[in-house]
C-alpha cells in the first residue's frame, strides 16, 4: 500500500493522524511514515490524562482504535494505565509493540527528526494552566515554532493566540461560515481549518481576501484534493492523499 499523489502546487500537504490510511492512526510507526514522505506537516490529537501528562488518541476512550478490546477513558485515567496497551495493526494483528498510544513528547520528537511541521489539535476544551502547560513542553523540546495549533474549541483558540503570538492557530469547524465568524476570525487573529466539502472557490477568495489561510480535512478522495488545489486552499489534510 502506497499513498495516492496528487500535483499540490503550491498547497502544504498534511498528514492526518500520521499516514493513517498505512499505520495504525496516531502511532509513532504512522508518524514515522508520514516523516519519510513529501508532507509538509504531521497531524495529531492530544487529551490531558487524570495524572496530567499529554497523550495522543483521537477519541476520548481507547474503545475504537483497540477495536473494542480495551474500552479506558483516557481523561479520567492515569497514564500506567494507557502505555502498555497494545493497539491491533491495520490487518487487526497485535504482534507489533510500537503501536501504542503515544506522549506528545513522542510525537514531537518524531516531527523535529524529519523536520515536519506539526498539526497539533487540543480535542476537547482545556483550562489555561494546561495549555501553558503543553505549550512551555513544547517549548522545552526546542520545537514550538514549528507547531501549528488546531481546535474545535474557540476558547482553546484564543487562549492559544494570547500566549502565542506569532504562531499559526486555526480553528476548526464542519458548520458554514457566517460573516459574524469571518469577522471574528480576522478579530482573534485565527485562521481556518474547514471541513473540506464547506468551501468553494468564492469563500477561499473571500477569507483570502480578509487574511485568512485555509487549512481543510479530510479528503481522501484525488479529484476532489485536485479541486481544492484549483482553489487556492493552502492546507489539505489527508489520510492517503500526497
């Protein structure tokens, strides 16, 4: 299995979950696969466990991605009780020990290694403290200005652009946009991160227009990544596409 090229121009090509349509979905193996590749960014999904440590999984609990073999809340859990879950492999076969659910720290590291960019999203809301609290680890690792933060959260958003002021921080969103939120986009300094199938050439224009870059998930499929490229998109985020 290989990914599926699509002529990019100019779009920065993304990762989703690491190359999840190869690995299992934010692994370490599926970061290392998407650092040996042409992306120009890694992305990823962090919650905070009870113990306060920054682990990388998708869902809330560890029911999906272990195909119902272990079912743990990760918030309210301590990390002991995540790192030594084996997760299946994509042929559902469990004999691989490096795919377990990462540290942030992991993912980091992998991403300074292969010089990517990383695409990371705080999944649920965060208070403050936490995120100052991922964000001085980052900082520790040496890699936060090659970070870009994403968030279904408005909140988690612009307490992001209040500690960082210069660096790229997109709000995620599957609704249609309004000109209230276009408006208060360009006010909190964000940029957008879209469910692909909301845009048309006329709304890149118009965000282009007031300043805002575009970021997209998730388009697996060639000709619709080709249209978006036609667009203007600057971002297209992918489990397969390259």
């Amino acid at each position: 299995m290989d990914t599926v090229r699509i002529i990019s121009k100019n779009v920065k090509m993304v990762a989703h979950r690491g190359l999840s349509g190869i690995e299992r979905e934010n692994t370490n193996p599926a970061f290392v696969a998407a650092g040996n590749r042409s992306y120009f960014g890694i992305e990823t999904d962090v919650h905070r466990t009870a113990d306060g440590k920054f682990v990388i999984i998708h869902d809330e609990t560890t029911e999906r991605v272990s195909l119902g073999k272990v079912n743990i809340n990760v918030e309210e859990s301590n990390y002991a009780d995540l790192e030594n879950i084996v997760l299946p492999d994509l042929d559902e076969s469990t004999n691989r020990q490096d795919i377990r659910i990462p540290l942030l720290e992991d993912y980091i590291k992998i991403c300074k290694k292969y010089d990517k960019v990383c695409v990371l999203e705080l999944k649920n809301p965060f208070v403050k403290e936490d995120i100052v609290k991922m964000v001085e680890e980052i900082r520790s690792l040496g890699y936060l200005e090659k970070v870009i933060f994403i968030s279904f959260s408005w909140a988690n958003c612009v307490i992001l652009r209040s500690l960082l002021p210069d660096n790229d921080i997109q709000w995620l969103t599957g609704v249609e946009l309004t000109d209230e939120v276009i408006n208060d986009l360009v006010d909190e300094r964000l940029n957008l991160d879209a469910y692909y199938k909301l845009l048309t050439k006329e709304l890149v224009d118009k965000l282009h227009s007031r300043g805002i870059s575009i970021n997209c998930w998730t388009c697996d499929i060639k000709e619709d990544g080709e249209n978006l490229v036609d667009m203007g998109v600057d971002f297209i985020t992918s489990n397969i596409l390259e």
